[in-house]
C-alpha cells in the first residue's frame, strides 16, 4: 500500500449508526474494532451515544464479533465496555502502534480480511488498521473537544486533507 493510502480510510461515514449489518454482510465484513473516545463515546463524557447502544444491539443479533480497542482513560473504559457488554483491548501502546490492533484481531478471532476498524482519527486510527490490512471506516467526531495531543493529530488532517470523502456510503 502506497504510503498516502494508508491515511485513506476505505469508507466514510458520518456515526456509527450508518454502518448497518447489511452493508457489513455485503462487504464480507465479519468482525468491527472499534475505537472509543468521539467514536462510542463523547470524549468529554463515559457514557455512550444515544444511538450507539441499539447499533452494537442490531451488529450482535447479526453475529458481528465487536470488540472496544482504546488508550483511553481505564475508568472510561470500563464503564463503556461493561454498558455495552463487549469485550476490551487496552492498547499498551498507542495507536497507530501495531500491538493493540493485532491483540485486537486475537479477541475477535477472525482474519483480518473480515475486519473492520471504526475510529474518528485518521492517524491513529485509520492509519494503524491500514497498515496492517485491516479494512477502515472513518466516522465525524462526536464532540469538538479532545484530549490534547489528539489536536496535534487533528491539525495534521486539516494540513494534508485527510478527512475527504473516500469509498462509498451503503445505501439507505
């Protein structure tokens, strides 16, 4: 993969709702990592988005293998792991570092080729997964506040026009 495609994420999508478990099953998508901090959550906040409970509720009824990928606060973590009932990988270093996403792919069992990463930053998020094979969504921040070198990781999209559209929405 060319080096400016690895920032690329392969869709793009504007909350997490709009991933259905249609277009998953279309895209030979089994498994999701998803990211937490303005992905699941406000960064701001420990509780989940008012959508997203009945969204993980629709992936699961579908068979999706999901698991919470984040270098987050521990308490945050916790909270959200456990009101979602899925299972969490602590990333010991942070993302875009290798190790969390492949801990990641442990837990969900499945081959990278049917696994998704879904995360709100293109340099931790979108660029680890792709670097690994790991297929991409990118979706909008819930909030406009970060943590503060999540800023500098926002600059840098704004700087190299990371977060144009890529790939294609599934259809409504």
């Amino acid at each position: 993969m060319g080096a400016a495609l690895q920032f690329r994420p392969d869709h793009k999508f504007s909350r997490v709702s709009e991933i259905t478990p249609d277009f998953l099953a279309r895209e030979g998508i089994r498994g999701l990592i998803l990211d937490l901090d303005n992905t699941l959550t406000r960064w701001e906040e420990d509780k989940v988005a008012p959508t997203v409970p009945e969204w993980i509720d629709a992936l699961k009824q579908a068979g999706m293998r999901l698991v919470i990928l984040s270098n987050g606060l521990r308490e945050k973590q916790d909270t959200v792991a456990r009101a979602l009932d899925l299972p969490l990988v602590r990333a010991p270093m942070p993302k875009p570092f290798a190790v969390g996403f492949l801990k990641a792919l442990e837990v969900i069992g499945l081959p990278r080729e049917e696994v998704a990463m879904v995360g709100d930053i293109v340099m931790t998020d979108i660029w680890g997964a792709n670097r690994l094979g790991i297929r991409t969504m990118l979706v909008e921040p819930l909030s406009t506040r970060d943590f503060p070198g999540t800023k500098v990781w926002r600059a840098l999209e704004v700087l190299f026009n990371l977060r144009r559209p890529c790939g294609r929405k599934p259809a409504p």
